[in-house]
C-alpha cells in the first residue's frame, strides 16, 4: 500500500464543525485493518532502533492509533485525557483554543524518569493539545523520543510549537 492510498481513504468534509473548515474525518480509514496496520507499521518502523518504554495517547483519536501501536510494540499505554476524566490524582495543563481554553491531564503516577516515550495523536493543526500533552509528560522528566501524528495541516503551523522534539506525520496537507 501507498502514502496515497492511506489518504484516499480520509474523508474531507467541508464547512464542519462551522463554515470554512475542510474536516479530515478519519472513521473512513479506520474502517479498513489493512490500512490501520499500514499506519501503525509506519509508525513502529520510525523506532525500531531506538524502542520507547511507553506510548501516550491523546483523547480520544490518539488512544486509538496510540494503543495500537503500544500492543504492536509491546509496551504500556498511557491517556492523557481532557480534564476530570482520569480517577486518580492528576497533573494538568491548559493550552488556548479559538473560543477559550481546555486543559488535559494526566495520573501522577504514569512514568517515571526513566520512561521513554511517543506522544500519539491524530491530527495535528495548531499543536496546542500537543504541546500541552508535552507539558505533561516533562513533569516526569521522561524522555520524549517522538510526537507522531496520522495527519498533519500544515497551513496551521502546529509543528513551531513542538520543535522541540522529532515530530513525524503519516500525511499532510496544506
């Protein structure tokens, strides 16, 4: 299968959530396991030689692609999931969307600084969720040895806000 392949299979929706917005809706591709295990096995490939301990997900997209990748690699996962949603004591982190504000978390307990993990996600636009998972995870000192989207808009500019750290996207869009 082909890079071209995996993005026919994304479809575009125009004008939603509101006008002017092209939605790249990716429950088209995740409908077909050949091009899902084509996805993980692109993404598994980039650390093959140098293996993270953990993957973390971003919800909700990013658990599904972030557990798949965790089962394909054998490692744990761990969420970082929008705020009250997680039972356990929580580091937190906000990060500005268009209309205001939302902040993610994650349990106190989920790495260690020893860890080395892969930050999952599906798309990334503006890189605000990114950056405030990476906020996260920098709480634990655990080495962030990857961000890897599914799709990435590259008009919006989200890769400035993660220069940081190797970034690497599937497909892209201007």
């Amino acid at each position: 299968m082909s890079i071209e392949t995996i993005q026919s299979a994304i479809r575009a929706i125009p004008d939603y959530p509101k006008k002017g917005i092209l939605f790249r809706d990716i429950t088209t591709l995740l409908q077909d396991a050949k091009l899902v295990s084509e996805v993980i096995d692109i993404i598994s490939e980039r650390y093959q030689n140098n293996p993270p301990t953990k993957i973390i997900g971003i919800e909700s997209r990013g658990f599904i692609f972030g557990m798949v990748l965790a089962y394909k690699l054998g490692i744990g996962f761990v969420p970082i999931r929008k705020k009250g949603k997680l039972p356990y004591k929580t580091f937190e982190a906000s990060y500005d969307l268009e209309y205001g504000t939302a902040t993610v978390e994650i349990h106190t307990d989920a790495l260690t600084s020893s860890d080395k993990v892969v930050i999952v996600d599906d798309l990334l636009a503006t890189g605000g969720t990114a950056a405030a998972a990476i906020s996260l995870v920098e709480k634990f000192n655990a080495k962030i040895i990857g961000i890897d989207f599914v799709i990435e808009l590259i008009a919006l500019n989200g890769r400035a806000k993660l220069q940081r750290y190797p970034v690497n996207t599937v497909i892209a869009y201007e």
